[in-house]
C-alpha cells in the first residue's frame, strides 16, 4: 500500500492527465463513430421524409401520359421518378417550334395537385428530331420545389423572329 501511495504522490499529474487523455479519445472516437456511421440508412438522408404521403403512383403516371399523348404535337411521352425527382421526356412531332414545346411543358405541371408540385422537382427533357426543313432540338429544364417556374438551359440557339 505504501508503494502505491508513493506511486500516486510522485505522479498524481501525470495520473490526472492521462485519465483526461482517456476521456478525451472516448469521446472523439464516439463522435467520429456517430458522424461517419450514423443511424440513418437511406442515402438521401431525411431529404425523403413524407414521401409515401404525396408518392406518384402509377395511375397518377398513366392519367399524366394519357393526358400528353392525347395532344396532337406530342409524338412520346415518358415519366418516372427517383428520389424526390419526376423525371418527364417529350419528344415532338416535326414542326413544333421550340417556343410552343415549352410552354407545353409548363402546361403540363397543371396535371398535377399543388401538394407534387411543393414536394417534388421536376426535370424535363424536350426533343425534336431533325428533318430536311427543320434543325430540331434538345432541350432540358427544370422546376424547383422553391420555385415558380421553369428553368430551361440554353444549349439550343432561338432563332430571333423579326
């Protein structure tokens, strides 16, 4: 007992220290464990949260793709959805302007209750094949779930109408 006494006498900082050292690794290694193998599973994270209130079934994807091939200017229409994203493609019988494929596009977000329109983003994807008379186009756009309209890139040149 009295070398242990001794012991603790001569070297109680160091004790001290190393107890806190300990402490300290403990808890690093409880934080590092937390942030990089956390308990949650999915890869969005919570980003999916509420999902299977407002979930895009496949009647609400058939009504939508009936509803667009009944247009006259539509030649094909696809739909599907990943994540939180609705992925819809049209492809557009020759002689549709650019101009008119968008705004059919926007159009096309009113076959859908505001409660998709505040959970999901939308991106589209507009096609017209080339033909002798016409250059054709591809097109993308998107729609945020913040915002009000569609954004469209600008890959395909507008001809200016004079």
């Amino acid at each position: 007992m009295k070398k242990m006494k001794k012991l603790w006498m001569e070297n109680r900082v160091l004790f001290v220290l190393f107890t806190i050292i300990i402490i300290c690794a403990c808890i690093i290694l409880g934080v590092m464990l937390n942030y990089f193998f956390g308990a949650t599973k999915s890869n969005y994270g919570d980003r999916l949260n509420g999902i299977e209130n407002v979930e895009v079934t496949d009647e609400i994807k058939n009504n939508f793709l009936s509803a667009m091939k009944s247009d006259e200017t539509i030649l094909d229409a696809t739909i599907y959805t990943k994540g939180k994203i609705v992925y819809i493609a049209f492809t557009f019988n020759i002689g549709v302007s650019l101009v008119e494929a968008q705004s059919k596009a926007l159009a096309s977000l009113q076959a859908f209750e505001q409660d998709y329109l505040d959970f999901y983003d939308f991106h589209f994807t507009l096609k017209e094949e080339a033909s002798e008379s016409n250059e054709g186009f591809l097109i993308m756009g998107s729609k945020n779930v913040n915002g009000s309209g569609l954004v469209w890139n600008n890959n395909t040149e507008v001809p200016k109408e004079e």
